[in-house]
C-alpha cells in the first residue's frame, strides 16, 4: 500500500479526491475534531478506498481508519446506518512491517491493528474498519453487544495475538490450550520454537 | 424477529462460559452445594457424530441441554502463521486444507485475493473452469453431507449413497487435477493444468448417475415420516439471530433470509449464470437438510450451462511474472530453465497492500483477508472459515433440546474442523 498515492472515496465513491486534500484534516484521536471534509470521513472515521479491488465490488468496499478510542463509536454508528453483519474481525501485528501501511497521513501508526469487516446486506455495501492498538495497551472494546457473532472472532484474536477485548463475555483462549503462554500470531514469536514432547530414544545404536 | 436471546451475556444465555479450569473445580469445594439436577456432560472430542474433534460442553438436566460451549482447536496447525512462510505460489497448498471437503473454495478465495493484489486479470477460460470445478465441488460436499447427516440421525445406508455419489465427482476431480482431494488445483492466475479431452462426457456422465440418485434420497429421507419428525422444528433460528451471530451460508438461507454470493455479489462469471437461490422458512434442521439437497441440483443445472458455455482460450494468465513457462520450453531454453526455477524457488513479488477476497462456499462465505508487504510470501493471510464461525450458532440451536436433537444440530450446521481450527 503506497499512502502518498492513495485516494480517498466519498459514501457514494463516485468521485475521488486525492489523499493530499485530506492530509491537513485531523485524524479522529479526539470527540470534538470531527470537521474533517465529509467526502473523507464516515462514522468519525477516515475512509480510503480499498486498492486494486474488483470490478464486480468497486465502490461497494472502503475502508475506514480510527483507533481504540474512537472504534466502538464508528463500529455503532454503522451498525445504526445499516450494517447489519459483522463478517470477519481480524489482526495484523505490523512489528516487522517494512513497507509504506498505507494509513492516512497524520493517522497515528501502531504495531496492531485489528481489522473489522462489516457488510450491509439492503445496499449490498462492505466497510472494513482498520483499528490501530498500541503494544503497550493491547486493549479494545468488545463490539459482542452490536454483533454477538464477534464473541469467537474476538477470543481468536484475543489467543493470537494477546488483545484483550474488554466487556466481552468471555475472553479466554479459543484454538490454543487454556494454559498456553504466548501468542503465536504476533511477528515475535518464532515458527517452530514449542519444545517437542517426545524424548530421545534410549536405544540408539 | 428479535435477536435479544443470542445477545444474552448471563446464566440465561445459551452459551456455557466455562474454562476447563472452573469446570474442574465443579463439586471440589465442599463449602459449595452442588446441584444434582445438572450434569456436565463432555461429549467429544472423539466422538462418531461430532465431524472430526469437535467437543462440546453439555450443561444437561436430564436429557435437556440448557446451556453449551463448542470446544475447539484439537486440529490447530496453526496455518495462517505457516502461510507467512510459504510464497504464493505454495499458498493455495496450504489452504486447500482448511476446508477438506471443500478445497477448491479456499483455494479460490486465496487465488482472488492474491490476483486483487496483483491486480491481474484471469483468462475466461481459467474463470469458466474454476466456477465448473467449484460446483462440483458444491455437490461432492453437499454429497457428503448428505451421508453424514443420514447417518447420524439413523439412515446409516444413506451414508454409502452419499459416499457412493461424492466419490463419482472426486473421480473427476482426479482425472482433472490428479488428486482426489488437497488439490492445489486454483491457482493465482488461473488454473493448474487444462481440462483433459472428453471432460464433457465424463461430467454430463457424472451428472445423468447424480439425478436419479437425488429423487432416491428424496423416497429414503425427504417424504418419511420418521426423518421429518426427528428434523422438523429442531434447532430452529430466525433471521436476525442468524445476521446477529455472523452465519452465513445455507444456516442464514434456512431462515428464509436470500443471501448468496453467487448472487449477490457475482464474482467469476456467475452473472452469466441462470440459477436460483434456495431459502427456507423455518430456520429448522429440515430446512438446512432440504437446502442442501435442492443446492446439488442448483449446481447441477449450473454445470450443464457451463458445458454449453465454456470458452475456449488460455486457462492460466500469460503474465511471465506469476506463470511458469511450458514444460516443453525447459528442455530447449535455459532462460525457461532460470525462469521456472525461479518462479518456484522465489516465488513472485506482489504490490503492497491488503485484499479481502470472499467466495460462497458450500457453509457459507469463506473469506480470505491477505496483507503483502511487497515480497513473495503474506504478510499476513487470515481466512474467514464460515465453519468456525457458524459454530456459534450451535449452543443456541441447541439449548432446551434434547440430546439426540443435539446430534441432528451438529451435523446440520455442517462444520469441517479442519475449517474451524486451522
């Protein structure tokens, strides 16, 4: 993702500014500086067009940027606009990451990001919400109240790659045993390092 | 419709919260009074109808389930973090096993995903072939549905037909790719290899043996009585709770809620297609059944089109960067030879960046979500496996059943573990 050259879409995505326009609207840290140019926000949210997408889902896919603080505001205020399906929740550890990340200028860079996929059935519309999380407070507010279905995507999450979802109904570990220490999607923890339970023959000739 | 009881956090939600750990503790502290009414009940993860190593925590009174907790991850191989080290030319490799009775889908969506990031258009050949392959692939795991929810509910011939059947596309599937299953077969930038000659015979075979055995299924399971009254108003959920818990696939359709990718958001060629999208009313285990059963012949009809309408052309891009050049150039260039090596020991560099590519699988939307930071492997390859996260709805269908409904909900939901734990 090349972020100088991005382009931003407007709700409707019929024209596109480019992202230059946007640089100087503030990014969405604070309640009250929400009077970024409507063509480039949504829901309180910086929204980019999604690259090199399809024809067939053009203009139906964008992507908005916020951070913990301002998440579960966007995540309702698209709940209450008609999203009415939470498809996917995922993360991404970006530690190791050493190309542009193709976030909004001026968006604060953090080593996590969770990545919310919503879809509106009645307009046939996607929105993926890209969520930064700081390493230090790997923390974010559960969205199991807007879409219950995020309660095992959550707790995926949570068992890979150790962010912590607050309010949620049961954050504990999903596909990876209940004592297991680590998180073995982040990028700091090695392929291959789980020592193997079985001994060495006794036997060798 | 409401989906106030999916929202429900406390003892009254169907959902049983409970670590190993507190259930371990049950009746240890002999300060606490131990409610002999209830019982925990493991059942799994061995277990012959729970498809694969499910496990799933019972709260039963009696022979009613009140609450449930679907425990997984005995087969997490951990296959999103082998994705990071495998190019993209072995990745479909590794995802054709999620999904196993099912691979082609996840090879589709990983090849879609990548081809958005390369911003790489398929021939229409290798798009006509992917959608034929994939249909039949829609039977073979409807088919194997078919035997395994007739033998868990008790039509245990119905599990040979079933299998009898599948194998016949598998068949195909072999004489096309070379294996039975774990294809590799959908790869970013078209297909494998070509359909070999006479495909068409050997499919509109496959097909003129599948539709009489359809309309049997219908006299051994869809008008008895008996396999009416075990499915009929078990398990049953509506729309909003379906939208609410993120289901997809024939468990959203059986609430009668219209919603198919095919349709909906027409990738390959499926605008071109004539086809209908099979809902239910009920929401129940019948529904689901019946869904499936009437999706074989959707996808039967849909393959006779692709017969008659499949192009002619290449079946791979010839774009030198992610396709290999022919066999027969090795032997007379060592360009070629450098060429081939390199596409398969270095793979191909992608443009940075994310995609999220979705396809509707035989359970649902399967999704995969890949961020390149411009080399040749993923930075990051996540997949939406429709199992895993239809399994939620399980402790809801469940709860107030009886435990042999239990069984008719668990093969209704149709989960491939392999999906679900990765």
């Amino acid at each position: 993702m090349v972020s100088d050259e991005e382009t931003t879409a407007d709700e409707t995505a019929d024209e596109e500014t480019p992202a230059q326009n946007v640089d100087a609207e503030p990014t969405v840290d604070t309640d009250d500086d929400r009077s970024a140019a409507p063509s480039a926000e949504r829901y309180g949210a910086i929204v980019t067009d999604v690259q090199g997408s399809a024809a067939p889902s053009a203009g139906r896919e964008s992507v908005l940027h916020t951070d913990a603080e301002g998440y579960l505001e966007v995540a309702s205020a698209a709940q209450a606009d008609g999203f009415d399906q939470l498809i996917d929740l995922t993360a991404v550890d970006y530690l190791a990451f050493a190309a542009p990340r193709g976030l909004p200028q001026g968006h604060d860079e953090e080593r996590f990001e969770v990545v919310t996929a919503l879809i509106n059935h009645e307009s046939g519309e996607r929105i993926r919400i890209r969520v930064q999380v700081s390493a230090d407070e790997p923390a974010l507010p559960s969205v199991f109240d807007l879409w219950p279905g995020s309660e095992a995507l959550e707790r995926e999450v949570f068992d890979m790659f150790g962010i912590e979802f607050g309010d949620h109904p049961d954050m504990s570990r999903i596909l990876m045993p209940e004592d297991w220490i680590g998180f073995p999607l982040r990028k700091d923890y090695a392929v291959g390092s789980i020592p193997v339970q079985f001994k060495a023959a006794s036997n060798i000739r | 419709m409401t989906a106030e009881r999916v929202l429900r956090r406390g003892h009254d939600s169907a959902v049983l919260r409970l670590s190993e750990a507190e259930a371990a503790e049950i009746g240890n502290d002999p300060d606490t009074p131990v409610d002999d009414e209830r019982v925990l009940l493991n059942m799994g993860p061995s277990h012959p109808s729970t498809h694969g190593v499910l496990r799933l925590m019972l709260e039963m009174e009696g022979e009613t389930v009140l609450r449930s907790k679907p425990v997984v991850g005995y087969l997490h191989t951990g296959m999103e973090k082998q994705a990071e080290q495998l190019t993209y030319l072995q990745g479909p490799t590794n995802v054709t096993r999620m999904d196993y009775a099912a691979p082609l889908f996840s090879e589709l969506a990983f090849s879609l995903a990548t081809e958005k990031l390369l911003e790489i258009e398929v021939p229409e050949r290798a798009t006509w072939i992917r959608m034929l392959m994939c249909e039949l692939n829609r039977m073979s795991s409807h088919l194997l549905f078919m035997a395994t929810n007739g033998m868990d509910l008790g039509a245990v011939g119905m599990m040979i037909y079933g299998w009898r059947e599948r194998e016949e596309v598998l068949r195909f599937f072999e004489m096309v790719t070379g294996l039975r299953m774990n294809h590799n077969y959908i790869r970013p930038g078209g297909v494998a290899a070509d359909l070999p000659d006479g495909w068409e015979d050997e499919v509109i075979r496959l097909l003129d043996i599948t539709a009489p055995r359809l309309d049997e299924y219908d006299v051994l399971m869809t008008g008895q009585p008996i396999w009416r009254e075990r499915l009929q108003g078990v398990g049953v959920l509506n729309s909003d709770e379906a939208l609410a818990l993120s289901a997809t696939g024939p468990l959203l359709r059986s609430t009668g809620y219209a919603w198919d990718l095919r349709r909906h958001e027409a990738y390959l060629a499926y605008d071109e297609i004539d086809f209908d999208v099979i809902v239910g009313t009920y929401g129940d285990c019948y529904d689901r059944y019946a869904i499936r059963l009437n999706e074989i012949r959707e996808s039967m009809k849909i393959v006779r089109q692709i017969i008659d309408k499949m192009p002619a052309g290449d079946y791979r891009v010839q774009d030198k960067k992610v396709t290999p050049p022919p066999r027969v150039r090795i032997d007379e260039s060592m360009e070629a030879l450098i060429h081939h090596f390199k596409i398969f020991t270095e793979g191909y560099k992608v443009p940075v960046g994310e995609a999220y590519a979705s396809v509707e699988s035989p359970r649902g939307e399967l999704g995969v979500y890949i961020v390149s930071d411009g080399t040749s492997t993923p930075y990051r390859m996540h997949v939406r496996g429709p199992s895993f996260i239809n399994l939620q709805t399980m402790p809801h269908l469940m709860k107030d059943g009886l435990i042999a409904d239990g069984v008719a909900i668990i093969s209704s939901v149709d989960p491939i573990m392999g999906e679900v734990d990765r």
